[in-house]
C-alpha cells in the first residue's frame, strides 16, 4: 500500500471530506478503484460515490456507506488514504548495470556489453567490439532498442562516434 493523501476536513452535510493529496496520488485515479484507510490496523477499503479534484493537491470525495457528518468524522477525519500498488509497474524498471553481459549490435557488427559507468553528467557503457573496447553514451537517444528476453541491446549511434 502507497499512502497518496490524508482526509483533512468535512465537506458539506452529507459525508462528504476534503483531503489533501500527496504528489504521487495517481494523475488517472478511477471512481471504480478502492481508496483505502487504515482502522484497527487494517486495510480498509472506501469506494468513492464522486471524486471531484480541487486544484493538484486537493479533492472533495463520497465514500459509499458514509452519508452523514457523523460518520465520515468518527470513520475518516485526520486519517491517511492509501492505494494499492500496481505490481506491473515494478516489472517494467531495470538498471543499466543490468545489461551488463547483453550483445550489443552496432550496424552490422555485434558485441559485449561489459561494463557500465554511471555519472550524471555523461553514464557510459563500455563495449567490446572484435576485441576492442569502446565507450557508448548511455543515453535513449542512442537506444534503438533492448530485448530482455533475448539479451540483446540495438544501438543507433552518429557516424564518427565510434571508430571501428
């Protein structure tokens, strides 16, 4: 679970609360997905009846079952909402000193990828190319593409950046 706001005040007669969301509450957040709180050290889950954004850091929300002052002050007010988090997100990172030991394909010839400098300013890779090693801006621009099934990284470079 990924805290991504808290519920600051009432917001009308009817249930209705204000709540202050964090930077990383979902931009594409559907009605359909459970906002959750914890009570009693559990998980639980609020379905929204609206949800009404205020600004960036701000929406007025309904949760179903909660249609009076009283209860959306005795359940809600002061606590943290969270969401679930999304598992395939996760699956999706890498970090480039993971492609160390990929094939690296430059036009038409093939090589290693044996190491990985990592600078802000200008991360490199090191490939070996028919015995030669040579130093590759790690930058998308010169990514054409990577296969992590098949351990291979395709690269588009300017003519004269690497000496073959």
């Amino acid at each position: 679970m990924i805290a991504v706001g808290r519920i600051g005040r009432l917001f009308g007669t009817d249930g209705g609360v204000m709540i202050t969301l964090y930077a990383n509450f979902p931009d594409d957040f559907q009605n359909e997905e459970p906002l959750f709180v914890t009570i009693d050290e559990l998980a639980v889950p609020l379905f929204c009846s609206s949800f009404e954004r205020r600004g960036k850091a701000g929406a007025v929300v309904h949760f179903d079952d909660i249609d009076t002052e009283r209860r959306a002050e005795d359940f809600l007010l002061g606590r943290e909402i969270f969401i679930e988090e999304d598992e395939d997100e996760d699956d999706d990172e890498f970090y480039m000193e993971d492609l160390i030991g990929f094939e690296a394909i430059v036009g038409d010839r093939r090589g290693e990828i044996t190491d990985y400098y990592d600078s802000e300013a200008n991360p490199l890779f090191e490939v070996t190319i028919e015995g030669r090693e040579h130093l590759i801006p790690a930058a998308e621009e010169f990514i054409a593409g990577i296969d992590f099934e098949e351990g291979r990284i395709k690269f588009v470079l300017p003519e004269g950046l690497l000496e073959l």
